[in-house]
C-alpha cells in the first residue's frame, strides 16, 4: 500500500511543474564538462516548459543503480534537499525506467521526471498542425503506457461471481482493474494515431510525388535546436515563421520558395530541432515527416557557431539523421550566429570541420544578414542538375577535388591507396568535368555531351 499523500501516475502523468530539482549522473567515459553542458540544456529544456531550477546535483558512480538509479543514499539526500528548498519535482537527466521512477517517488516523496517527459511536455505546448499533435500524443502514450499503475483501493480489482462471494449472475462486479480500463483505452488510442499519420504519410507521399514529376528541388534546414533554423529561413525568403529564444519554439513543418541567381528555385523545408538524448519514442513518432528530409536533394545543416557545444551538437544532429537514413543527402553546413561569436572561434571551427569532415561551412548572420549571400550561391552550386555517378582516381597533389566532389556532389566510396584517392560520387555534369581527367570509366568519352559545350 502507498502510503497517503504520495504522487499517482495515471493517464494525467505530465503534471505541472514549478520549481524542480535537476540531477546529473556521470558515468565513466563522461567528463564533468559534458555532464554540466547537458545539464544546462536541461536547464533550458524546463525553463521552455514553465518551470525554474532551484537546484542541481551531480552524482559519479560506475553505473547506474538498478532500483533507483543513483543509489539509497543519494535518494535520502534528494528528499531533504528538494524539502528544503521547497521543490514540486526532481527532474533527471536520463531516462528512468519505470520502476526506477516509481521508486524515486516513493523515496523523495515528490514527483520525479526525465529528459524524455520534459521533451514530451515541450513538443505538445508547441505542436499545431493535426499532424504535428498526433504525433506528440502517440510519443507521450507509448511513455505513458508501462508507467500505468494503480493506486489503493479505488483501483482495486473488483472480483466477480464467486471468486467475490456473491450470488452469481446480478452480483458480478466489473471484473477489470481501473488500471486494466485505462492501458485497454491508451491501446485503442495509439491505434487510432497511427491509423492517422499513416494517412498524413500518404497526403505527404502524394505532394512528394508530385514534386519529383514536376522537377522540384527540396533543401531541408537541419540542426540542433535554438540554431537559429527559423531566423535563416525568415532570412533567405521573407518567411514570418515564429522565432523564439527558447527550444523547439517551432516543431510543425514549415516550407518556402527560394528565388536563385539563376533563375531557378528550391523548395526550402524547416524542419524540427533536435537535442542530445532525443527520445527514441519522439523519433520513432514524427519519423514519417522527418524521413522527408532523406528525401532532400540537399541538407542545410544549421549550426550555432556561438555556443561552446557546437561541435557535440553537430555529432548529436548526424546521430539523428542516420536513424532516419538522411546520411547520406549531401550536406551544406551553416555556422549561423557569428554576429555573437568570437572570429577567432568561427574561424578555428570552420577550420576543424574542414579537416574531420572534408566540410566546406558558410558563415552567415541570420539576424544581420552577414553572409547569406554567399549561402544562397553555395546553395545553387550545391543543388544538383543532371547528375552522373563517376568513378576516379584523384592524385593526392589534386586533394582540392576530392574536397570539390564532397562539396558538390554525394561521395558514395572513398578509399585511400599508394596512388590517391578512389572516388565514387554522384555529381553534377559541372563538377564531373572538373574530374575528368581522373575518370576509371569516362562515360563521355565518345561524344561531347552539351553540357561540355557549355
């Protein structure tokens, strides 16, 4: 039996939260910076949400406990600290199991959340569009669902017949558990929600298909939350999408027309922000809308040169993007913020992703308008016409065409041998003739093509 007072799960489980207490576990392999850094941003995450955090704590352990998470001594020293200082919630970094969370509550006698639940709460303040609240609703009931449970004897099981003593037929009580009712209703549900996006998916798929008959080019804006992505794509089309110094301010879709130099356009699609630690579940939700972006013919990966993490927030987003199979579209990185950063730092990461990734970023100022210009040129450059897949070997003295086939095209292999490089890209014709006289298999080798004519 639960004792009175103590905090009930149920289908109301995202509650409001006040003042709350955040925990940090660091684990072998995490730095104390790595742990503060992911403490600030959940910092940001409940300041987003409503709330204010009074306090945080930091515990090192080896592992994380099995019932508890951070061990019986620290859940004591929880529950006179968050007394104290008059705290309505702990909130920990990492997600909790079930148990683990219910055996927190019990502990420190307070409601206890994770990074998850905090994402969660975010997404549906922020969602819109039907699409957009259906798939927030599916992610908080799949985490919803193993937290059910009862609580005293208002969902005790009421017993029929005669297993309850009674007189057979008209004496039957309702035979289920309040909790068995609640799980049964959360299940019917999430099948309708799926049943839902599945139809979203195929009203996308349709708009997607016609887009590829009328020859349309899509560029996806990517990144970390707070990157500024809505600010740029305000920039560079005249959008009035909202733009809030706050995470995941926009989660819906957002799509424009880019007008090019040359007199062509892109189509340009915002899409959600990401964070360390995504919830699985959130990811597995809006996974039908964010597979569009694997669809692109073009990232636009928008990141804050002004932020100390940035490089971390980098590997979080291409974490994302390979789960969702968008690895693979070729990739513009964006340094925006540089009107609040220091030149010497914008430069230095500039040159670091040059050197680990064979990236070539644009700097820019979405709120100055510094550099867009210049993104809006690398933008045509990078967005294909008529494509070829080639296969070369570049010289090790010719390095700057490997980076050219990275910068303009889709390197599917890259093997480095006594001679150069092996390369096998996918360009456009331009940037193939760049390559030519490296070419394994020149395909133009009968005939000039038009385009080498041009």
């Amino acid at each position: 039996m639960v004792e009175e007072g103590a905090p009930q799960e149920g289908v109301d489980i995202i509650r409001p939260v006040e003042r709350a207490v955040i925990v940090g576990v660091q684990l072998p392999g995490r730095t104390s910076a790595e742990v503060d850094a992911s403490l600030d941003e959940l910092t940001s995450l409940l300041d987003t949400a409503g709330a204010v955090v009074v306090e945080r704590v930091v515990q090192r352990r080896d592992a994380p406990d099995s019932a508890t998470f951070i061990g019986r001594g620290k859940v004591a020293e929880l529950k006179d600290l968050a007394a104290a200082l008059d705290a309505d919630a702990v909130v920990f970094d990492d997600d909790l199991a079930p148990a683990q969370q219910r055996a927190l509550e019990e502990g420190i006698r307070q409601k206890v959340l994770d990074r998850t639940i905090v994402i969660l709460d975010i997404f549906a303040q922020h969602a819109t569009s039907r699409e957009g609240k259906a798939q927030v609703e599916l992610a908080q009931l799949t985490y919803l669902l193993p937290r059910l449970r009862g609580w005293g004897t208002a969902l005790s099981r009421q017993a029929g017949g005669r297993v309850a003593g009674g007189g057979g037929m008209g004496g039957r009580g309702p035979g289920e558990t309040q909790l068995e009712v609640d799980r049964r209703r959360i299940m019917r549900r999430m099948t309708k929600l799926r049943r839902d996006l599945k139809d979203f998916a195929q009203i996308r798929a349709t708009k997607s298909a016609e887009r590829d008959r009328n020859r349309v080019r899509v560029a996806a804006i990517v990144g970390y939350t707070n990157a500024g992505k809505s600010s740029l794509l305000n920039r560079v089309t005249g959008a009035e999408v909202l733009v809030e110094d706050k995470l995941f301010a926009t989660l819906d879709p957002t799509v424009r027309q880019l007008d090019l130099q040359d007199g062509s356009d892109v189509v340009l699609t915002d899409t959600v922000g990401f964070v360390q630690k995504l919830p699985h579940g959130l990811v597995e939700a809006f996974k039908s809308t964010l597979e569009e972006t694997a669809k692109a013919d073009l990232l636009i990966h928008v990141v804050d040169a002004s932020h100390p993490e940035a490089e971390a927030h980098i590997v979080a987003v291409r974490e994302v993007l390979e789960e969702i199979g968008a690895d693979q579209v070729p990739e513009q990185i964006v340094l925006n913020k540089i009107d609040q950063a220091d030149q010497a730092t914008v430069d230095a990461l500039s040159r670091r992703l040059q050197i680990e990734l064979g990236a070539e970023p644009v700097a820019v100022s979405a709120q100055t308008g510094e550099g867009v210009d210049d993104l809006i040129e690398r933008i045509q450059l990078r967005l294909p016409g008529r494509r070829v897949r080639v296969t070369a070997n570049v010289p090790y003295a010719r390095a700057e065409l490997v980076a050219l086939a990275h910068r303009r095209g889709n390197v599917v292999k890259e093997v480095h041998d006594d001679t150069g490089t092996e390369l096998v890209v996918d360009l456009d014709v331009r940037a193939a003739r760049e390559l030519r006289p490296y070419l394994l298999d020149d395909p133009f080798a009968d005939e000039p093509e038009a385009w080498e004519r041009d």
